[in-house]
C-alpha cells in the first residue's frame, strides 16, 4: 500500500510538478546533474528544492525520531504516520485549483506543494 501511494505522489509530482521526483530523492540528483550540465529544457528549482526539503526534514525529524523509536515503536509509527499523513493533506488543499499543465513555468504554489511531499 505504501508503495502505491509512494508511486502515485511521485507521478503526480512528476507530471504536474515540473519533474520533480518528491518521495524518492535519488531521481532528483540526475536531474540536477542534468541542469547542471546544461540539459535543455530542465528546471533547477523544483530538484533542489525538493532534495533541500528532504534532507531538512531528515536533520529535523530525527531528534525526536531517536526519542519515540527509543521509547515505544507503536508511538513512534503512528507520530510518523500521522505526520506523513498531515504534510500530505496539506499539499492536497494547496494543490486545489493549481494549474498543473506541462511545459508551464511554476508558481510559487508549486513549490508549496513540492516540500510537504519531499519532507515527509
């Protein structure tokens, strides 16, 4: 079921987004690359975005990550779950009414929707 859910935000992202790759940050390194190499066609903000994002979302989460896993797993899962449950709601109620047509510079909503998907 995760892997499902993984798969449809990382398409939806993908497709709506400008190639962003939210919950797998390992297809975001080759994009950057790309750009970096002068790829045509290719944003660097929506990549670096998300990858910034994911890695603060690690440095911040695992504080009390350590704290909760240390004490009891139950609470430890159902304090991740419900945080990965409310970034993913609230990138949905952004995402209402965005415009998602490919090949269409992003607004800045876009990138609202960008970083809860990539911290969670």
């Amino acid at each position: 079921m995760v892997t499902a859910v993984t798969g449809i935000v990382d398409t939806m992202a993908f497709l709506g987004l400008g190639q962003v790759l939210t919950p797998f940050m390992t297809g975001n390194l080759p994009f950057l690359g790309f750009v970096l190499a002068g790829g045509e066609g290719l944003e660097l903000l929506g990549p670096a975005t998300a990858l910034a994002v994911s890695v603060t979302g690690v440095v911040v989460g695992s504080r009390p990550g350590a704290a909760l896993a240390v004490e009891r797993h139950r609470r430890w899962l159902l304090t991740s779950a419900s945080v990965a449950a409310a970034l993913l709601v609230d990138a949905a109620l952004t995402a209402i009414g965005l415009d998602i047509g490919t090949g269409r510079e992003p607004e800045p909503r876009h990138y609202l929707v960008i970083a809860p998907t990539a911290v969670r």
